[in-house]
C-alpha cells in the first residue's frame, strides 16, 4: 500500500490531486491511499504522530509558521526529494 499525502491551503487543488490518483490506482491497479491536509502543521503534526507517508504533494506557495517545505524537511529525514513546478524540475536532493 502506497500511502500519500496532499498539502495544499485550496480544497480544489487537494480535491484535483486526489482525483488524479484515483484515476492512476484504477488505470495501473494499484493500491494507494491519499490523505489531505490544509496546512503545513496539519501534515507536520500527523507525520510526527505515524511517519507513514510514501509520497508527499506540496504546494510550494503556502503561508503560516510551517512552510510545506519546512514541513518536508521536518518530516524527509533520509529521503530524497524532487521540487517541480509547472513541469519543470527545480531541485532534487536529499534530506
């Protein structure tokens, strides 16, 4: 099982993702599970309860005392990480 996680302050871009990845587990039968949150520290306080995620979503433009890339460092401790915007690649690295 695959376990995501979607990081956006707008509920329609949360929603499209999620779409996005019901029709991808359908298409190449995968099972998967996304959950939403609306801010950084929602995610940051949820990974710090259960470090289950696989694969993180950010929206890079986001305010408030946890930036969602300050929220991935927090939580991607010995991962690696790939920042695209509008489909170019910007950074990859490691953490």
């Amino acid at each position: 099982m695959l376990n995501i996680a979607i990081v956006d302050d707008e509920q329609v871009h949360r929603d499209i993702l999620v779409r996005y990845i019901e029709e991808w587990k359908e298409r190449e039968r995968c099972e998967a599970e996304a959950e939403t949150f609306a801010s950084g520290e929602a995610f940051y306080f949820a990974w710090c309860g259960q470090q289950r995620y696989d694969v993180l979503f950010l929206d890079i433009m986001m305010g408030g005392r946890h930036q969602p890339c300050e929220a991935a460092q927090g939580a991607g401790k010995g991962f690696d990480y790939h920042i695209h915007h509008r489909n170019r690649r910007l950074h990859a690295g490691g953490l």
